[in-house]
C-alpha cells in the first residue's frame, strides 16, 4: 500500500499536466496561443492541439464569424443641401488578422466596434456632405454605400478587421425640416 500512493500520485498529477495542456480549436474560431504573455501561435485550423501547461502557456479564442454593428440610434448628416438627414446603419465586418488586431485594440471587440463607428460616421459624413436629399434617398444610395464600404475597411484594414458589408437602413430628414 505503501508504494501504490506515490505512483497514484504521480499518475494523477500526469493526468492534470496531460489534460491542462490539450485544447481544442473550433472551426469559428482562432486561437492565440501565450507563452509567458507573449503571441507565441496564431492556430486558425480547427483539431485537436497541444500546449504547455498554464503557467507557461495559456489560449485565448477569437471569433472568426461575421460580426454585427448595429446601432440603436441614428445619427445626424448635412447634405449638399445644408439640410439635416438622419441615417441609421449597420456594419457587418469579422476579424482577418488577429495578431494585429491584438496589438492594435488589445483583442477588445467593444474598441473595434468604438473604432469602425467612428470611421463609418467620417466617411458618411464626407459622402452625404457631398450628395442632395433625393440622391441619399434613392438616387445615388448604391454608390454612397459602397464608397463608404471601401472607406470604412481601408481604415479597419489596420486593426485587424474586414468590414464585409455597409447598409443604410433609413434615411429620414431631421425632425425640424420635416416640421416644416
């Protein structure tokens, strides 16, 4: 009895080290692979993959599914006009290179949301500023949507991020001009 404990032991313990050190990769996802904080692996093919144990190695999983940005509110553009419109809009976009977009927002989905809005409202902003009312609502709506797209990915290109599609889902005029 005596010699069985300490070979139980050694077997338990192998077995923790043995389990702790497997992990397995999903289709949808990416995984990073840390060795003492630092990217050591970027594994974006799905099976089953081993590391060192966690105080040496950890893992942590990104989704490589497209993403929605989809905000509750619309937001305010002056057209060549000068009237107010309102447009609301959604984003989908889906991470292509995590190891910049680990670097660039620090693997955080809510700064890269944070950073795509704020290049979607510059590039609407400088394509309604340049387009009438009529082209917004339906003239020119294919081409704004697809400019803005272009734009919108150059910029997210350096995050790490793909924006796949841009749509406007309305387009209204401004409370106080459809007062009138």
């Amino acid at each position: 009895m005596q010699k069985i404990i300490p070979v139980l032991i050694g077997a338990l313990v192998a077995l923790v080290l043995l389990l702790s050190s497997v992990f397995v990769v999903d289709q949808r996802q990416f995984a990073i692979v840390y060795a003492l904080g630092e990217i050591r692996n970027v594994i974006d093919k799905p099976g089953l993959y081993f590391k060192l144990p966690p105080p040496f190695q950890n893992v942590v999983y990104y989704d490589k599914r497209i993403l929605t940005v989809d905000t509750a509110e619309s937001d305010r553009f002056i057209t060549s006009e000068k009237l107010n419109v309102m447009i609301d809009t959604f984003v989908k976009w889906r991470i292509v290179d995590p190891k910049a977009f680990i670097r660039s927002v620090s693997g955080s989905q809510q700064i890269a949301v944070d950073r795509i809005n704020r290049s979607l409202r510059d590039a609407l902003n400088n394509e309604v500023a340049r387009r009438t009312v009529a082209d917004m609502v339906s003239g020119e709506r294919a081409q704004v949507v697809e400019s803005v797209r272009l734009k919108v990915d150059e910029d997210s290109r350096q995050i790490g991020v793909e924006i796949v599609d841009v749509r406007l889902k309305r387009v209204d005029f401004a409370p106080e001009v459809s007062e009138r």
